[in-house]
C-alpha cells in the first residue's frame, strides 16, 4: 500500500459511546481527568493508531452534547474521516442529525456510519438500525456511507471497523493533491503549510507551543512562518508528531509546533499558522456562497437579515453579522475582528445561542469592497463555478481591478498583457492608458495622485507611467507627471535624485555646499547620511557632490548663483515670473521691490539679480535694474 498520513473523527450524539470508542481502536483515552469524572467529553481529545502499514492515523474525539458544539466544530475541519457513532439501543438522536449537517457544512470529505453498543440489541434490531441509518444519512447528507456494527465494550467487530476506516483512506495518496488553475497537481506536502491552532500551552524549556491538524504542506525545525490574524513572522523551534519529535514532517498529520520567542498570550484557538506564500487573508469582511441543499425561504426570510449569528471556519468559531445578497446564494459576514481564512475554504453558519445550523457555505471574496464595486463583485462570484478546488481567486482580481500579480498564475492567462510583474487586462489596458493621458493634458499629477483619483495600485500606476514614458507620451518634472518628451527627473541616478530634493527642500534658502543649513545640520552630511554605503562612498570619497550640483544645473534642473547658491529652476523661474509680473520692456524696478516680491533677504537677493542679469532679463543701472525683455509664453518660465 502507498504511504499516507490521515486525521479521521468520531462525532455523535453524547453517550453514544464515543471516547470508549476510540480507547478500544487507538488504547488511548482522551477524555481528561475532570471529562471522565462527569461521564462527558467536553472538548477536542486526541489519538492515534498504526494501520499495519506503517502509517500513522490521527484521531479526534469531538464534544457529543449540544452545548459543546463549537468545541465540536474546531475539530471537522480538517478530517479525512468522520465516523458518525450512533448507539444501537438509542438510534439516531438529534444531535446525530446536527453534527451530520456540520460535518457536510464544513467538507468532511468520507463518512463511515459506526453503530456502537451493538451487544445491548438483538440482531433482527440491528438489522433494522442499520437499513433505517442507511437511508436517513443519505436523506440528511447525498452520501452513501459504510455501516459497520462494533461493541467498544466488549470488543466485538473491531477489527472489521479497523479495516473499514483503512479501506475508507486507501484512496488517500491519490486524493491528497492540491492543483491552482493551470498548473498540474502537486502533492499535498509541496503546498504552503496551513495549519489551524486547536490548543497552546506554555512547555518548560520549550515555550509556547501549539497544536493542530497539518491540513497540507511540510513543516521543519528553523522554519520561518507567519502567524495570522497577526501576521507577524515566528520561526519553529520544535517539532513533535504523535509524542516523538521530529525534525521535519507534512502532511496530513496531527503536530505540536514550539515556537521562538512567541508569548503564549498572543496565540489562540482559531489562529492559523502558514508561510507567506500561502495566501491567508487576516479579514473583518467576508463574502460566502451558501450550499444549496439548505436554502430556504425558512433560512433566508427577512428576520436573519444583519442578524448576529455564529460562524465556524477552521478551528476558529465566533460572532458575524448575516447580510444576505438579494437574488443570489452569496451572504456578506461581517466580524468584530479580523479572522484568518481562505478562497474556497468550508464553513458553518450557526444560530447564535443554539446548534442549529443555518448554513453551510464556502469563502468566496475576503476583505471589504466599496459599494460602488459590490454590484460588479456579486456578477463575477455569480459565475464561479460549482467546485471552487481547482478555480484560482486572482481570476477574480483581473476581472474586478483589471490586472494581478503575474505570479499568481502558473500559466498566464488569455486576453492579457504582461507589464512588469503585472498581468493586465487588454480592455482595461486600453481604457487605463487614455484616462491617464486626459487626465494629464488637464492637469500634471503626480503618481500617488493619479492612483488614488483612479483607484489603481499605486504599482501598477507607476507601471503604467512608465510604460507612457517609454513611448515618450509624458514625463516627469518636479515630482508630477505631464505630456510631452525630454528630460525625464526619474531617469536621473539615486544620487542626483536625493542631491535635487535636498536642494528643493531649501526653498528659497537656496543650497551652498558645505555650508550650514536650518538647524546648523551640516547638508553634505546630511546628504550623504541618507544613501546606502556603496552611494556614500561615491559622494566622499570620488567628490561627486559637486558633479551631480553641476550636472543638475546644466540639466537645468537646478539654478546656480553667485555664491554658489544652487536654487530649484521651477523656483527662480517662479519668481523672474513675479519679478516680472506687470512690468514692460524698459521699466525699472528697484531692489526694495525686488526684494519685497520676492521675500529674499540681501544676501540671496543680489545674488539672484546677477543671475536675472546673466540670462539676459534685466540690465543694472546704478541701484535699479532696467526689464530688457519678458516672458512670450508659460513654457519659456519652465525648465527644460
């Protein structure tokens, strides 16, 4: 037989026999001490047993009675195997039927019937139990489970049940295969990890560790991961599966995983461990489409509408807000606080304050969406298709936004134009590149302004600019973006880049190299304090301070003055303007006016009357300057 590891569960009604179930498969009781004084499981237990293969079996013992029930659905979410334990002298009971409909809410993909305390009825008795079972799980589920009849007590068939549940996870290493749209499958182990936290302890010499189902991927000693809803990066310091520890191991297998320097109060039941690669949302809102078998109008009528109900999804269960979307299966949950969770991912809708379940439903859209979106969001979900395993989400993303992560695909998609590590719509392409070049013919924006105006990622804006420059449709200048060809400030180095914002972030201070700036903070310093090591090496050591100066200002970035005093040339040419302004060829101006216009002490003012003079706008006359000629157009105010 092919090597697997599996996870089944026992779930049913309370008494029914469960946790001596498991004592007389695995040998191991898992009800704890204070469980098995009230004769009650009250939360998740867990064991294990070989299957004379080699292969290791995971078990979860789950919560039977109804006011556990939460407790109950943190462990159906990432078994292989349900055996759903009916008691042969008590039938089926009502919470047989709830935890039937939560373990088809939440995936559970095989179900096998176990009739238990099969010695306390005749076998006319039985037979009769096991055709009615039959048909009511089918009723209550579409599935057609395996009966098996045991005695936990006294031991009778359980061999037959250990080969049922081995014949049941026989298909197992052909089944556990993830697959994204497009790529071919792969197994299980090579997926991200995931792994839902169902319990954290602290461990002397350890720290904290926590436990779960690893539902896919590997795990290894020195691995670094992330921790959701946080977010936040921790590394493993240890790894045990099934009380040997391990140095590596995947999946699907039960695991406690010690982690480096993670405080035992900031992990909790429900959160989600997985690496940053496996594309876990931490989100308040969620959009799901519900499972057709339970809709109704008894479950969809006005009074659920924004009604608090209660939600299970991995092993994390809590409180939501219900908005059901008219005329379609989806329903928006809106949570208190982040919670971690998937496309496609299973889970259950629960009437709050009972174990009634409303829903089952599968993810469909994390995080919140504007309103004006929401009605182009509800058309593209309303076309998903049936079997959401193999669809990949940022299909959704290039329909909504019109371009995605190139990586998000393993084979790029139709109608598609790659532009750096974007794919984007060819339609939306098109439509994109003409609002950008409108908007600018208007009016020059920078980046961030044109991203935020249009709703675009501000990478993909920058992209898309770009990609304009390249055709030499628009350039930058002074931070903004405008039509025409030339000179381009983006195209200059990192060094020139920071040396023309120091200069401009003096203002009319101007910028005297080596000299003193606001705050006595020496600029050149400054400058060079700011770019990496290699850069401040070039600025010291090659003298390159002075050469990007010099070569901004021959690119008339920048203005020199007397002095030198280096000014921003779209700020000289702003105040020749003013200095201008109702002036005629001939007229005289003094230099209480000059300086009144131009609000520059006397120590800037002269310098930038002798630079008025060398570019031919003024001539001196004694203490006057005499207009020699004005500006013809705004164009010949602005740098090249």
């Amino acid at each position: 037989m092919t090597p697997y590891r599996a996870v089944i569960g026992l779930a049913g009604h309370v008494d029914h026999g469960k946790t001596l179930l498991i004592k007389a498969l695995t040998g191991i009781t898992t009800a704890r001490a204070h469980e098995q004084a009230i004769g009650m499981t009250q939360d998740l237990g867990f064991a294990h047993f070989d299957d004379g293969q080699g292969n290791t079996i995971g078990v979860i013992d789950v919560p039977g009675h109804e006011r556990y029930i939460r407790n109950m659905v943190a462990g159906l979410w990432s078994l292989d195997l349900v055996l759903l334990v009916i008691a042969a002298d008590e039938g089926w009971m009502p919470m047989t039927g709830d935890h039937l409909r939560l373990l088809k809410a939440m995936g559970v993909p095989r179900l096998l019937v176990c009739i238990n305390k099969c010695d306390l009825v005749s076998p006319d008795e039985l037979e009769l139990l096991e055709e009615s079972l039959l048909e009511r799980v089918m009723d209550e589920s579409g599935m057609v489970p395996d009966i098996v009849s045991v005695s936990a007590k006294t031991g009778a068939n359980m061999a037959a049940l250990h080969t049922a549940i081995i014949c049941q996870l026989a298909d197992l290493p052909a089944s556990q295969t993830t697959r994204e749209q497009g790529a071919p499958r792969r197994s299980r182990e090579e997926a991200p990890p995931r792994l839902y936290v169902d319990r954290v302890f602290t461990a002397n010499g350890t720290g904290t560790v926590l436990t779960g189902t690893l539902q896919q991927g590997s795990l290894k000693v020195g691995d670094k991961l992330r921790l959701y809803p946080a977010g936040r990066e921790v590394q493993v310091r240890s790894l045990q599966a099934y009380h040997q520890s391990v140095d590596e191991i995947g999946a699907v297998c039960r695991v406690a995983v010690g982690l480096k320097k993670v405080p035992h109060k900031e992990v909790a039941r429900g959160h989600c461990l997985t690496s940053a690669a496996g594309q876990c949302e931490a989100a308040t809102h969620l959009i799901v489409r519900l499972n057709a078998e339970r809709l109704s109008s008894k479950t969809l009528r006005p009074s659920l509408h924004n009604k608090e109900v209660e939600v299970a999804l991995g092993s994390w269960h809590g409180r939501a807000r219900f908005v059901p979307i008219k005329d379609t299966r989806l329903a928006r949950l809106i949570f208190a606080s982040p919670i971690p969770c998937f496309f496609g991912q299973p889970l259950a809708i629960i009437r709050h304050g009972s174990s009634e379940l409303l829903h089952g439903a599968r993810i469909v859209w994390c995080g919140d969406i504007h309103p004006a979106r929401r009605k182009a969001l509800h058309a593209l979900l309303g076309e998903l298709p049936e079997e959401l395993e193999h669809y990949n989400p940022a299909t959704l993303q290039l329909g909504l936004n019109g371009y995605v992560l190139a990586s998000r695909f393993d084979q790029q998609p139709e109608q598609v134009t790659p532009l750096g590590e974007w794919l984007l719509e060819n339609h939306w392409l098109a439509q994109s590149r003409d609002q950008l070049l409108a908007t600018l013919a208007s009016e020059p924006l920078s980046a961030a302004e044109l991203a935020t105006r249009f709703g675009i990622a501000l990478p993909v804006t920058q992209a898309l600019l770009q990609q304009l420059k390249s055709e030499q449709l628009i350039r930058l200048h002074h931070d903004k973006w405008q039509p025409g060809s030339g000179e381009s400030e983006d195209d200059l180095g990192e060094e020139a880049q920071l040396v023309l914002k120091v200069v401009r972030d003096q203002g009319k201070e101007g910028y005297e190299p080596g000299k003193l700036g606001p705050g006595g903070v020496a600029l050149d310093p400054f400058i060079t304090r700011k770019l990496p090591a290699a850069l401040q090496q070039g600025l010291l050591q090659k003298g390159a301070l002075q050469k990007q100066l010099r070569n901004l200002a021959r690119l008339k970035y920048l203005v020199q003055l007397d002095g030198p005093i280096y000014y921003d040339a779209a700020l000289y040419n702003q105040m020749v303007a003013a200095v201008l302004a109702g002036q005629q060829v001939g007229d005289l101006i003094d230099m209480a006016s000059l300086k009144e216009i131009t609000g520059l002490s006397r120590k800037y003012a002269i310098p930038f009357c002798l630079r008025m003079e060398m570019d031919g706008w003024v001539r001196r006359e004694e203490n006057e300057r005499r207009v020699l000629r004005l500006p013809q157009t705004q164009d010949e105010m602005e740098p090249a």
